[in-house]
C-alpha cells in the first residue's frame, strides 16, 4: 500500500486532544492487549486482556466500555506489517477489529505500524522470568503498552 494511501486512513496529529487518556490495543488471534496512558501521554501502562470473539463481538463491547470508563481521548490499534511493510492475516484481522470498534466509540481511532511489538513484548517477559502460561496472559498487554507507547513517542 503507498505512503499515501496508509496516511489518508490515519487521523491527522491536528484532530486529536493534546491531552488525555489513550488506549492502545494489540488484536490477537485469541486475545486482544489493551494498554492505557497517563492524561499527559507520557507513559503507556498495561490494562487487561480480554478474550478475542470474532463471531460474537464481545471483545469489541469490552473495549468501548474501557475507552468509556477510562474517559479516553483516543484509540490506537496496532497494525502488523512484515519487515517489508506488506500487509497479511493479522493486519486484516485487526483492520475488521477497527471497522467494528469505530461505530461504538465517540472518539478517533486510529491504526499504527506495529512491526515486531508481540516478539519484543515476548522476549521482555522471557528476560523478566514469566514462562509459560503466565507469559502468554499477558503478552498481549505487553505488546498493547508497545504500541501506545510508541505512537505517544512520536506524539509528543
């Protein structure tokens, strides 16, 4: 996809709040990360897992409630891309993730590159001692603060 048309579907810098809460999600193919900032958009902290439900939508009600109950400004959903920018399955499945989403918030949401935040988010929690199951709970999450926390990097 060109520069430009990966652009146009992102929403300007100008449009959003300077100030307030943002969440970012990590769409999984069983679980959806959710990541929240600070009101001044420092620092990107881990919220929740919740269950991936393609046919039933509950994962997408899941995560309005929190952009509600948390007051968010804005979401950021992670868009994974190959090392050569080209777009696959994952990036499709959170594409149909935000097509869904967008109609239940107030608020803009927006996609931004994710490349390699899940192997990152892994390899920190290997590092850190969690294996396993306990690392694949939250993995997600991990990969979710990734994502807010770069977009908040490039925000500021």
């Amino acid at each position: 996809m060109p520069a430009e048309e990966r652009n146009a579907e992102l929403v300007s810098v100008e449009q959003v709040p300077r100030r307030g809460r943002r969440i970012g999600i990590d769409v999984g193919s069983v679980r959806v990360g959710v990541a929240l900032s600070d009101p001044d958009g420092l620092i990107a902290t881990p919220l929740v897992t919740v269950p991936r439900d393609v046919e039933g939508g509950t994962d997408v009600v899941a995560v309005a409630a929190l952009v509600a109950e948390h007051e968010a400004v804005g979401v950021v959903v992670g868009l994974p891309r190959t090392l050569a920018g080209r777009e696959g399955p994952a990036a499709e499945a959170a594409r149909v993730f935000v097509a869904a989403l967008e109609p239940a918030l107030a608020v803009p949401v927006e996609l931004s590159d994710e490349r390699l935040t899940t192997v990152v988010a892994t390899r920190q929690l290997r590092e850190s001692g969690r294996k396993g199951r306990k690392q694949r709970a939250v993995v997600d999450q991990v990969a979710a603060v990734g994502i807010l926390q770069g977009w908040l990097d490039r925000h500021r």
